[in-house]
C-alpha cells in the first residue's frame, strides 16, 4: 500500500510540473489516502503485536 501512494505522488509532483493541475490534484489526494491508511494498519497491528505476543 505504501509502494502505492509512493506511486502516486511521483505521479501526482509529474502531472503538476507539466501543467495538469486536475490530475495532479486527484493523485495527490490518493496518496494521501492510501498513505494514512497505511499508517493506521501498521499502527493497529503493531499495537495488536505488543498485546499477542504478551499472551503467546
């Protein structure tokens, strides 16, 4: 998910050096997305880690 958003934003920072503001724009707004999403499922399971492995 993260190689994702990373896709993205390249895509997103190229499309607004050539002028395509909407698309630009709409990739942005992925990345962002698929960022944020990641980064609460790797927090979920980092905290779903800590308290299985207490139990295991």
């Amino acid at each position: 998910m993260l190689k994702w958003a990373i896709i993205f934003a390249i895509v997103a920072v190229i499309a607004g050096a050539l002028g395509f503001g909407g698309i630009a724009g709409a990739a942005a707004g992925i990345a962002k997305i698929l960022f944020f999403l990641f980064v609460v499922i790797c927090v979920l399971f980092l905290i779903l880690g800590f308290t299985i492995a207490k139990k295991v």
